[in-house]
C-alpha cells in the first residue's frame, strides 16, 4: 500500500502512470480532473459546440454497407 500523499492537481498523469495506481488512487484522481474540467465546458461553448455524428458519419465503404 502506498503511503505517500499522491498529488492530483500539480501532476500531469500519463495514462501509463494511471494504470499502475490502485483503482481507488486513479479514480480519485480523475474525479478531481473532471471537477476542474467542469468548469471549462460550462462556460466555454466551443468546448461543446460540435456535431458528435454528423449526417455522412454513418456511411461506410464497404460493400455491406447500406446505402441511401
């Protein structure tokens, strides 16, 4: 078990360092990201002012894909 005090907003984690952390470390950390991010995406539309699937995003190229 570690016993030192792990930093969650100074330090830039890799996801490699993530990965290697006891579950209840990593997920401390991301939750404390996600609340400085929150922030962020509140107030800056253009963070989320976007299409996540647009209306060609569907078509495929294969020979299986449907067509219109």
């Amino acid at each position: 078990m570690r016993t030192e005090k792990t930093p969650t907003t100074t330090k830039r984690w890799t996801a490699a360092e993530l990965r290697k952390l006891p579950a209840a470390e990593r997920d401390a950390i991301m939750e404390a990201a996600a609340v400085v991010a929150e922030k962020d995406y509140r107030n800056n539309p253009e963070l989320t002012a976007f299409e996540a699937y647009g209306k060609d995003d569907f078509y495929g190229d294969s020979a299986s894909a449907e067509t219109r």
